[in-house]
C-alpha cells in the first residue's frame, strides 16, 4: 500500500507523464500491452531526459510534490 492507498502507486491509476517526470515513452504495464497500449490506463508520453523543477507537478493526495 502507499499513501493509504490499496493500488500500487498513490493514485488510483498508474502516473503518466503528465503527473510524473520518468521515462514517460514506457508506462507501466506497457510490456504486456506493447502492440495494444489503448488498454494502458497511463499513455506513452513526453520523456524529458532531465531533472525539473520542484512544483512542476500537482501534489500527490498526501501533499507532497
């Protein structure tokens, strides 16, 4: 559990790039989903290749950024 939460991240579904700055091109689970990745609840994204800013990102539901 995390966060209180019973799924495997502090959200009810996977993070996307969106929400979260890591290798946003290979989402959870898109190693089963690879060829069908409209089933992936988090979509291949922008992969930023770096460190960002503090703040970049909403707060997760415990309020830490």
């Amino acid at each position: 559990m995390r966060a209180g939460t019973k799924t495997l991240f502090n959200t009810e579904k996977s993070p996307d790039a969106a929400e979260a700055n890591f290798y946003g091109h290979y989402p959870y689970e898109i190693e089963e989903n690879y060829f069908n990745n409209s089933v992936l609840e988090a979509k291949p994204g922008e992969y930023r290749q770096t460190t960002i800013d503090v703040g970049s990102f909403e707060p997760n539901a415990g309020g830490s950024l």
